[in-house]
C-alpha cells in the first residue's frame, strides 16, 4: 500500500568562508515564511515521519556532503555549512532507514560575508503505485444448441478479456449424469451428453491471481420420444415495510425552529408516532426508509397528508434491500390550528404499506 509523510525542511543557509551561518529559533516569521515542504511516498509499512530517518545535503563542485539532523521540538531536518563563495549544486537525498526514497536539486550563488537561504523539494523516487491486478471479464459465452439430443455433440465457446493483458486459462464443468468435454481446458471446446438430462454447465476464466465463472442450464432429449422442456423460474415478493421516518431539525430565521423528528417503527411505538408542533409558514425536508426485500419490481414511494400540504421528491437512494425516499412536505395555508397525518407509502406489485405520522400545525 502507498503511505505518505509530509515533513517541513528548514531553508538552508550558507556564508562565505570562514564565517559560520547560523539557523534562527524555531518560530522566527523570516524563517517560517521561507520554510520549504518535502513531501515523500513509500511503498512500505504504514509510514509515519520517523520513517523518513535521514536527508543528507550534496555540494558539487566542492564536494561535500552534510546529513542534516532532525529536530523533533519544529518537525524539521536542518543543519548549517560553511562554504567558499561561488555557484553551487545541492542535491538532497531523502532515506528511510538505508533506502533512498527522493532527491530534489537546487543552485545557489554563495557571496562573501552575506547568508545566501535556498528551497530544495524532494521528490519522490520510489515510483507510481503498481498497476492494479484488474479480474478477468467474462463478455460473453456461446452455445451452438442448448437444447440437444442424445448423442448430439454441441460447441461451447467462452469470449474473456483480461485488462492487464494476462494470459488466460480456462475450465470447463458441468453436474451432467454422463456427459464428455473435448478439450475442457481451452475457452472453446466441444461436449456432448450420452443421456437424457437437464444440467448445468460451467466455464471459468483464470488469470494470475482472480478468476471469473459462467453458467447455464441445458436439457438433453431422447431423440425419439417426442418431448419438450419447461423452464420454470419465480421469486417471492415480501410486503414492504416502512421502519424509519425523519423530518430534519430546522432553524431558519423567518421561519422558525422545529427540533426534529425521527420515529422508529420499533421504539416510536411507545411516543405515539407524533411529530412537534411546527407553524404553518414552516416547510420540513426528511425521508422515510422502506424495506423491499431481494424481489425486483419497480418500487413506488410517496408522502400523502390528509389537511391540504403539498410534497416535492428532491430524491430517492436505492439500494438491493431498500429504498431512502426523500421528501419535502408544505403545510397547508390555514386560519386556525389543524391536525395532520402524514403517511409515507411505499409498494409494487399492488403489495402497499403505510407509515403514519400525527403533526399539530400551529397558526
């Protein structure tokens, strides 16, 4: 996994020869506004900065090579040189523990009795991240008669592609009472099965470290007898069920505060099922979650009132087992304080529950 540590890198200064550069404190605002930022990836364990365990500072032409050393108290490696006047070549090398993990380059003019400050990034050498091992895709798989003879030998062809370029193998299978693959290893192969039978055949496509798998039913005749298949599939549909409802707390200069509601089918039992009173002028924006089950018809949701509101669908979030309606519902115009219940509805396949929700709506 690629880790990141970001460390500060003071901005190294230099003086003329004979006349040491010295560092300020720590929090001087001259320095923090120079103050240079390294930022190095490895690809190791989980990295923190004492992982980064040394930077060492090159000087070309003189040759000299200064390991600057880390100050915990301002999260930063420093050091100081003394250098004779002229143009200089830095390089500096970043390590982890012995392992080089960036360099970055600067140049800098070092004059005579002045303090010359320079900003070095180092960059990371340790390389991208690897390319991710993506699974074979099985696109398609073909079936010259899927509803053969005794006897009858049918062609078998698998089309899969691997995105990183992988070879592929495959595998052929089935749970046939009697049945011969010709060649089950290649992605096309013959098979023929010696009795009557309704079975399931499967491919597999193989990469270096991920698979993907394929299967169908066949039905196998007697020639002769004069029969037919059926197919039969179904699913059970479950009547939804609404177990949550939420209106979200508002407080808005002109129209107010209203603290909330959140009902649970479960524990709201015990509260009644009431939301606070709001005031008429207060639209409330919420949602309701219904449970629908693994059954795959069209979900219809809604919020329905019985004193004259209105109610925008700002957006709904499907999900396998449930939807999260939202909702945003507008009291109606009235004279006096009025009684509501909201219901939140949710069905298909004629299947429909309800969620009631009583609200005094204040005047």
């Amino acid at each position: 996994m690629s880790k990141k540590v970001l460390f500060g890198l003071l901005p190294l200064l230099f003086a003329a020869c004979g006349v040491e550069a010295t560092l300020p404190a720590v929090g001087d605002d001259a320095v923090d506004a120079r103050r240079g930022t390294v930022r190095v990836t490895l690809e190791s364990a989980p990295t923190t900065q004492s992982d980064i365990t040394l930077v060492r500072l090159h000087v070309a032409p003189d040759d000299i090579t200064e390991t600057l050393t880390y100050d915990a108290v301002s999260g930063a490696f420093s050091g100081s040189l003394l250098l004779a006047p002229g143009e200089k070549e830095l390089t500096a090398t970043a390590f982890a523990d012995t392992e080089p993990v960036g360099e970055g380059q600067a140049a800098v003019t070092v004059v005579t009795n002045q303090t010359a400050s320079v900003f070095i990034r180092i960059l990371d050498t340790t390389g991208a991240q690897p390319e991710n091992d993506i699974a074979p895709i099985i696109r398609s798989v073909s079936v010259s008669n899927a509803n053969p003879a005794v006897g009858e030998t049918v062609t078998l062809s698998v089309d899969a592609v691997d995105l990183n370029g992988d070879a592929l193998t495959y595998a052929w299978a089935d749970d046939c009472q009697v049945s011969t693959f010709g060649t089950p290893a290649e992605a096309t192969t013959t098979w023929v099965s010696d009795a009557v039978d309704s079975c399931m055949i499967m491919v597999t496509a193989y990469s270096t470290a991920y698979s993907a798998a394929k299967a169908f039913n066949m039905v196998i005749f007697d020639a002769g007898a004069g029969e037919g298949s059926l197919s039969v599939s179904g699913e059970f549909a479950s009547t939804p069920y609404i177990d949550s409802f939420h209106i979200d707390y508002v407080n808005d200069v002109t129209a107010g505060t209203y603290p909330g509601c959140e009902l649970d089918l479960y524990a709201a039992a015990g509260e009644g099922f009431v939301c606070p009173t709001l005031t008429h002028d207060m639209p409330l924006s919420g949602y309701f979650y219904s449970y629908f089950g693994t059954s795959t018809g069209a979900r219809e949701l809604a919020l329905s009132d019985d004193c004259g509101g209105r109610t925008e669908y700002p957006g709904a979030i499907h999900q396998p087992l449930g939807t999260t309606q939202g909702f945003v519902w507008y009291p109606p115009e009235i004279t006096a304080p009025t009684i509501c219940r909201l219901t939140a509805i949710a069905g298909y396949y004629g299947l429909t529950t309800y969620f009631d929700v009583g609200i005094l709506v204040d005047y």
